[in-house]
C-alpha cells in the first residue's frame, strides 16, 4: 500500500517553478525522507500534500485514493515552527490544539509520554528548550493517533543533543507502525533515520528509492602504511576495484558493493612487502553521494 503517491507533480509561482514534474511513491509504515538545499522545494511540495497549495498540474493519492478531508485527517502535520501559547503549560497548548483540529482531547497524556514531556507538562512553554519545543510540536500532530506524521525540518535549529532527541523519536514512532514523511537538508539525519528518500534539486526530482539502495553503488576501503610510495606501488599491481584516488596519507579503492575482500586486499599488500597501518571498508556516505547527483 502507498500512503503517498505522487504523480508528475508541478507548481508555478508565475514564471518561477518550484516543483517541476515530481514523481515518486512512499510505502506504508517507511520513514520517507525528502531530502534537498534550501529552495530545492520541499516546503512546497508538503504544502501540496497536505492542501495548502494547490498543484499547478499533476495529481498525488493518499492511501491509494483521491485525497479527501477524511485522509488528511488521518495525518498529523508540522509545518513550521512551533506555535503555541508561550504562558500556557503544555497540557493547556494541547487541549488547545485538540480542539481546533477536533480529536484527540483525551489523548493528551498518551502523547506527552510519547515525547518524554510527562514530567514537564504543567510548565510554561516559555520555559522549554527548542528541543522540548519540537517534541511539543510532535505531540501535537499525535493527538488522534494519525496513520501518518507528515514533519518539515523536525530537527531545524536544535543542538546536537535536541537532533539525537527528535531522531530517536522519530524511529520509535517508526516501529510502532508509524508512516513518516519528512523534509529535511539534514543528510546526515536523512541517513540516519530515513528508510526511503527523494532528493530535489530546485524542483526537479533526482533520485528516489530506499536510502540502502541509493547509497549502495560503491563501497570504499581505505587503506595506509607508513610508506605512501610503497603503498602506491603496490596498488598499481593490484586489480578488482572500479577506481582509485589519494586521500592525504591514505588510498581509497572503490569496489562494487559486497566484492572488497579485505583478507585478500591484506594479503596482497603484505606479499608485495607493505604492511598495512589502516584497512577499512565503508559506504559511500550520504553527503558525498548527494552532492555527486546534485552536480
């Protein structure tokens, strides 16, 4: 089942194109990350699923049927930046919240356990941290326990500590079958808590799929030893990697995903008569790989 189905999505501000045929699908109970640089248009397209905007031309489906106002209300949406009522406690900003949207006014204390703010929820919101903020807002798109949380820069302006938070968060809501769709210019966020992704680049859709996939084109072993012109040439007798370029001190060798063989690569440099200092393999990290599609 697709929670999300977009479908050669555009949306003109005038002669300015800020979604330009956009196309993509997010599988039930995923964290779909919607990754891209500010101005790539990630905020429009949210506003388009949720019904703030209108498409200029293409359609989207949610839950596999023509949007209606009974779908969206099986979403919980956080937009912009937390809005509550800076002299109200927690629990009074949600009831607030609650009666607005129209659901979820006994739910207050489920999701305020949710968030870990259970101990924090008769205080002034005036008195949170930003990332108490957040969680606050999360709570607030909790309440009627929606299928799906749609979040926009969930982790924008927090601390190292207030990221860990929200991401932890966001895999726990995850696991209890939670269907995720957030946007983000985090790429290291997006690949730590992301299943499936779709960058952008100034409205224009560039890859989508699960992140394992996109980022499993190529892996890098990383090799060193005390003598780079030994090292150097030791690797020009050697074979089976797609490329290879200096690093500093280091060489990197790229090899298709699953075929660099560690016990092999050792041997090999250990008979041409160059120990290795440093050997490790790892995935071409989220940032690199972002920036190779984007340019």
């Amino acid at each position: 089942m697709s929670i999300l189905e977009v479908k050669n999505l555009h949306k003109n501000y005038g002669k300015i194109q800020a979604l330009k045929d956009v196309s993509f699908s997010v599988p039930k109970g995923t964290v779909f990350g919607i990754l891209g640089p500010n101005g790539s248009g990630k905020t429009t397209l949210l506003g388009v699923i949720t019904d703030i905007l209108k498409a200029s031309a293409g359609t989207y489906t949610l839950f596999d049927e023509n949007p209606t106002a009974h779908h969206r209300s099986l979403m919980g949406t956080f937009l912009e930046t937390p809005n509550f009522y800076h002299y109200l406690s927690a629990v009074k900003n949600l009831e607030i919240a609650a009666a607005i949207k129209q659901r979820g006014a006994g739910d207050i204390e489920r999701v305020l356990e949710i968030v870990n703010l259970t101990q924090r929820k008769n205080s002034k919101f005036s008195t949170y941290s930003l990332g108490m903020k957040q969680r606050l807002a999360i709570a607030s798109c909790l309440l009627g326990n929606p299928d799906v949380l749609i979040l926009d820069e969930p982790t924008n302006g927090l601390d190292p500590v207030g990221i860990a938070e929200i991401r932890e968060l966001i895999k726990k809501l995850q696991q209890e079958g939670k269907t995720i769709i957030m946007a983000s210019h985090m790429l290291d966020e997006v690949e730590k808590v992301c299943t499936h992704m779709a960058i952008l680049k100034k409205g224009e859709l560039i890859v989508t799929g699960r992140v394992d996939e996109i980022l499993s084109h190529e892996e890098i072993v990383e090799i060193g030893a005390e003598s780079l012109s030994q090292l150097q040439q030791a690797v020009t007798l050697f074979n089976g990697y797609n490329s290879q370029k200096s690093a500093g001190k280091r060489i990197l060798l790229y090899y298709p995903v699953g075929e660099a063989n560690l016990a092999q690569i050792n041997q090999h440099f250990f008979t041409q008569g160059v120990v290795l200092t440093h050997l490790l393999v790892k995935k071409k990290s989220l940032e690199s790989k972002f920036f190779e599609l984007t340019n």
